[in-house]
C-alpha cells in the first residue's frame, strides 16, 4: 500500500518538474472513534469491526500528506438528534442510533487521522468562502449526512476549488461512506484511488454491497 502510494506521489512530482502537474488530494473518510474503536480504549457507538487494525496505515496516510504538503479533505460526521439518520430505533438502513453526536468523543477523530490546524466547514456556515480553502492543507468537512455531497452544501464547491487531477480514498466504512464519496468522486471525473489496506467494510448481508462488487464501480484499487 505504502509504496504505491509514496510510486504515486513521486511520479507526479517529477512530472511536476516537466511541466505537467498531477494535483493530488487525499481524501479521509470518517475515521472518528464512535466508527474506529470498540475496545477497552473507546466503546464506539457505531464501531467498524477490525477497523483498529487499519490504523497504522491510516497514520502512515497523514505521515505522507503532511511530507509531500498535500492537501486532506476530512469528512467527519457531526449529528444532532433532529438528523434524519438518527433514530431512537433505527432500521440500520436508512437510520442509526446516535453517533458522532456534537462536541462527544465519539465525534472526534482518532489520533492516526487526526487533522492538523484544519479550516472547518460546517454545512450551514454560512460565512464560508473558498480563500479559506487554499490557505490550510486540511480542511475538515461536517456533515449530517453518510454522503459528504449531500450532508454539506459546500463539498463540490471545495473540491473544484481545489481542482485535483487525482483523489487517494481511505476511512470507513467501505461499503457506505467511503462507497459514496467515491461515487461522488466519480461524478465530478477525478482519477480516485481507495487504498485498500486503508478501508474497512462493515459486514453485510446484501450481496450487492460485498467489497467485490462495489470495486468493480470504483475505478481504481490500490
Ligand atoms: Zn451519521
């Protein structure tokens, strides 16, 4: 993973050097502990199974970002109990029980993703403007919804700011949230690439939804 990944970034800086720039964006997909931790650490609410184990990799992820000064768009959700996905008895389909509320941990992200000095864009800031876009390598992007670019108005609006020729995916859970944002991706023609020791699916049931099937939507696996 970590070789395609730094193969990835080098080639594009020496085309940089020729005149031919690769933008690349790193995308981090809701990796907050109420998905990440079901240990003695953090009882997450909604807690990916074996999502732990992909820490190291995630962190080895911001390691790189911060090296190459890439830019991170973050995607955190950040509910409160008039959501339409929260539900005191949820369906696990369309509505879940309460995670990622506001200002709890379980909102936080783990310290393996953690931001630095982001620009924070909540989807009803209505002082949002783009130059706040280009002067922070992170920009962490609230939501209240599973997909970025419905659960925050401004998500296209930072992506064509920021213009990238290539995105590199990774977070949970691969068969939701990091499904949509690379769906969302797509819409917008970027080059995406979902690392795939960087993922975690959570389990199910429907066939259509097996990690199988949905790679074969995604462009490109790494
Ligand atoms: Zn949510």
């Amino acid at each position: 993973m970590n070789n395609a990944i730094k193969e990835n970034v080098n080639k594009n800086y020496v085309n940089q050097y020729n005149g031919n720039e690769n933008k690349i964006l790193f995308w981090n997909v809701d990796t907050q502990y109420d998905f990440m931790r079901s240990d003695e650490s953090f009882n997450g609410a909604l807690a990916v199974k074996g999502a732990r184990a992909i820490e190291n990799n995630l962190e080895k992820l911001t390691t790189i970002a911060e090296k190459y000064d890439l830019k991170v768009i973050n995607t955190a959700d950040w509910h409160t109990m008039e959501d339409a996905e929260i539900s005191c008895n949820p369906d696990y389909k369309k509505t879940y029980p309460q995670h990622c509320m506001q200002y709890t941990k379980g909102a936080q992200y783990i310290p393996a993703t953690e931001p630095e000095d982001p620009i924070i864009v909540f989807w009803k800031d209505k002082a949002f403007n783009t130059k706040s876009i280009s002067e922070n390598r992170n920009i962490l992007l609230y939501k209240n919804k599973f997909d970025a670019f419905e659960g925050n108005p401004y998500t296209n609006i930072i992506l064509n700011t920021i213009n990238p020729d290539i995105v590199i995916v990774y977070g949970v859970a691969t068969n939701v949230c990091v499904d949509m944002a690379v769906k969302g991706l797509l819409k917008n023609q970027k080059e995406i690439y979902v690392v795939r020791d960087a993922i975690k699916e959570l389990p199910s049931e429907q066939a259509a939804t097996t990690l199988d099937d949905i790679t074969d939507l995604w462009q490109k696996i790494m």
